[in-house]
C-alpha cells in the first residue's frame, strides 16, 4: 500500500491539476503528510519554515522541482486554511506553530479518512478515461565512476521514456538538500525500487558503507514489514547474481541487463513488472480423452522412427499428431511478438511422446490458438535443432521473444 503522505501528487502530479481539486480534498490529502512532517521535526509546521527557499521537509514532495515552490504556496493556502477551519490543526499558543489536535488524529484514524481513486490517471490524460496509475520508480546505485554513472543515466531515461516516473538523484537532489532524507522519501514513496546490482554495490550494501549502506538500511526496513512485496527488483548490470546482490536481495528474482545477456528480453521483463502487464500463460485445455487410443504414428519398436521427418497438414483435428486437446503437455514453450504488428502472438511448443515404449518428441508452431500446420517428430537433438532454427527465423522476420520456458529437462535450458 502507497503512503497516505504521498497521495497528493498520485491524486494530481502537476500544480494544474492540484488546482482543479476541491479545497476540501486538498485539505484532507494534505493532513497525512503534515502528520508525516511533524513527526520528523517538531516545529515544521510553520508556514515560515515550509516556505524556505530549499524544501528541507519535503512538503512538495512528488512533484517536479519547477513547481515546487508553486506547489507549496498552494497547498498552505486554502487546503491549509481548511484544515485550521475545521479544527485538525491548531496553534495553541499563537505562535504561528501548529500540531495536529485530537480531531485531526481521530479524522485520521477513519477508515475513509484517505480517499484513493478507483482509478488515477497519467497527467497527460485528463479524460478519466480508466488509463493505468503510471508507475514511480526510484534507482539506488553506486557510484562506481562515469562509465557506470552513464550507464545508469541512460537507463533511467530509457524507463522515462517507457512511461516510468524515475526519481533519480541527478535529476532530483539537488545542491542543500538533505541526502539521507531524499533517500528515505525515495525508498518509501515509490512504487517500485529497482537496485542496479554490481560486485561493488553488494559490497557496500552488505558492510553498511556510505550512501548504499544507509539505502540499504532503509531498503531491509521496509522488506522487514511486507517480505512479499515484488516491491524491490535487483538489476544485474556487472558480475553475477551469486556475487552482485546485497544479502537482503539474494532471494529475489531479477532482471540481467548486464553486457552478457540478451537485455532486449530482460528488459522487456521488467517493463512489464513496472507497468503491471506480466505475460499471460496460454489457453487452459480441456481433459484429454484417455479412452481413446493414441492417434500417433508407431514406430519400428527398438528406436526412435529412423526416417523422422517433418509431418504437415492443415489446421484442424485432423493432423498427423492429433488433436492439439489431446497432447501430452508442453514441456518447453517460447512465444514470440512482433513489436508495432497487430496480430497474434506466434507460440513453439516441445511435447514428450511414449511410442513403442520409448521416449519421442514433437515440436508445434500455434498463431493465437490455432495450430499452423508446422509439426515435427524426433529424437531430443533434433528438437532442439528444429527449435533453434525457429528462433532465428522468427528473429530475422522482426519477432521477439517475450516468454520462454526450458521445462524439467535440463537440455533443454540449452535453448535459452
């Protein structure tokens, strides 16, 4: 769940749209993060205070560092106003100094007291047309000097311009800002955090030092209060996963950008856990018929059938494999897009056969859910021959990989 202190810039991310709020709205997202701030400093809640030229407390928070002081101006005008009128936040000794009275904690303490939108929409989408909360990232890293330092600038411009809000420290901590606090702010308000994982990183991590070490500090607390969170992703960009991830990240799955790895794939991977499209698994079949015998072709009995070769036909239940419901599972699968293309996804399968008591494999092409006709029987090696020369050619025609699973079978992982 995202910080209540947080909701003002989910529920409008620009000053334009934070004006078209009600003032009453305004004041009631105003109040957690008010709460948050007293809490970190007693007398922040003076208007003098959060009105200084670097918002040391975080009051704009969320919002672009053009509009912040804007921002400000804005939210201790009427939604401050508001809070006072209703009696939330009070002055009791008129020293312009306020602390959230009883009535505030208790308003806070409502179960309807945060009012989250069913659905939030990007800035640029001010129809309420029901488009998907873009997502906010931040990136912890190390500075390991400007070949890396690039490296991860040029990343989070990718993630930018793939529809990722990233809170980045080049962009967003500036000269007199406090560094520890951007990091708390960072870690906790954000969707995602993706750690960009090096031999170096996991070092600093693991021994406590400098900025990655109170990151990580920050970063175990929060895995402390949901473990289950997919909050938190390793990024692989140097050595391995063995040696590049800090002890807290060891089990979490991640994703290889390093120079090693197909990162178009990896890349995509995470793209997708970002913006909530993980890939789907294909169409649930019915229950095979095992009353029925097998409609396979018999092979001579002590090894596979010598003359394996490609078995064709039309699509429909009349292949030479039988119907595709009555298959054994897939113990291998990839499937393949084309990006810009409109149609269905290509998808290959490798199924395990008995034939004659000993062990075959088929490999299968499908468009959507249809089987193209592309069929073929053989031993392992052949399979996994076939497969290789499916992959190049959906390559060549501009297809990607989006999804690829070796199954039980470690041969199989060959394919990868």
């Amino acid at each position: 769940m995202n910080d209540p202190a947080n909701e003002i810039s989910e529920f409008a991310p620009t000053l334009e749209a934070l004006k078209k709020l009600p003032k009453e709205l305004k004041g009631r997202l105003l109040l957690p993060r008010l709460v948050k701030i007293r809490r970190q400093n007693f007398d922040a809640l003076n208007k003098h205070n959060l009105l200084l030229p670097t918002d040391h407390y975080g009051l704009a928070f969320g919002y672009p560092v053009a509009e912040n002081m804007a921002i400000r101006e804005h939210l201790l005008g009427a939604p401050w106003t508001w809070l006072v009128n209703e009696g939330y936040i009070v002055d009791v000794a008129g020293d312009g100094f306020f602390s959230i009275s009883d009535d505030g904690k208790d308003f806070l303490a409502k179960k309807d007291a945060s009012p989250r939108p069913a659905v939030t929409t990007t800035p640029d989408d001010a129809t309420g047309s029901g488009a998907a909360k873009t997502p906010k990232a931040f990136i912890s890293y190390s500075w390991e000097g400007p070949e890396h330092r690039d490296w991860v600038t040029e990343f989070a411009g990718r993630l930018r311009a793939d529809g990722v809000d990233v809170i980045f420290d080049r962009w967003h901590l500036h000269p007199g800002q406090d560094k520890l606090y951007f990091m708390e702010q960072a870690v906790a308000s954000n969707d995602f955090v993706i750690v960009v994982c090096t031999e170096n990183y996991a070092r600093r991590a693991d021994n406590r030092e400098g900025g990655v070490g109170y990151e990580s500090m920050v970063i175990t607390g929060q895995m402390a209060e949901n473990i289950l969170a997919n909050k938190f992703i390793p990024v692989l960009r140097q050595g391995s996963f063995k040696t590049s991830l800090p002890i807290y990240l060891k089990s979490r799955l991640g994703v290889d950008l390093s120079d090693e790895s197909d990162r178009e794939d990896e890349y995509e991977r995470l793209l997708r856990v970002l913006h909530g499209e993980p890939l789907q698994a294909p169409p649930l079949g019915s229950k095979p018929d095992f009353t029925k015998k097998s409609s396979l072709p018999k092979t001579g009995g002590t090894v596979v059938d010598a003359a394996v070769k490609a078995l064709t036909g039309s699509s429909g239940d009349n292949l030479p494999l039988g119907p595709s419901t009555q298959r054994p599972n897939g113990i291998a699968y990839a499937r393949y897009d084309k990006p810009g293309y409109a149609g269905a996804w290509i998808t290959a399968t490798v199924r395990l056969w008995e034939i004659g008591g000993r062990p075959s494999y088929s490999f299968e092409t499908m468009k959507g859910d249809k089987l193209t006709g592309e069929e073929f029987m053989g031993t392992k090696d052949e399979i996994i021959s076939r497969f290789f020369d499916f992959h190049r050619a959906m390559l060549k025609d501009g297809y990607k990989r989006m999804n690829f699973t070796p199954g039980p079978d470690p041969e199989f992982s060959v394919l990868k």
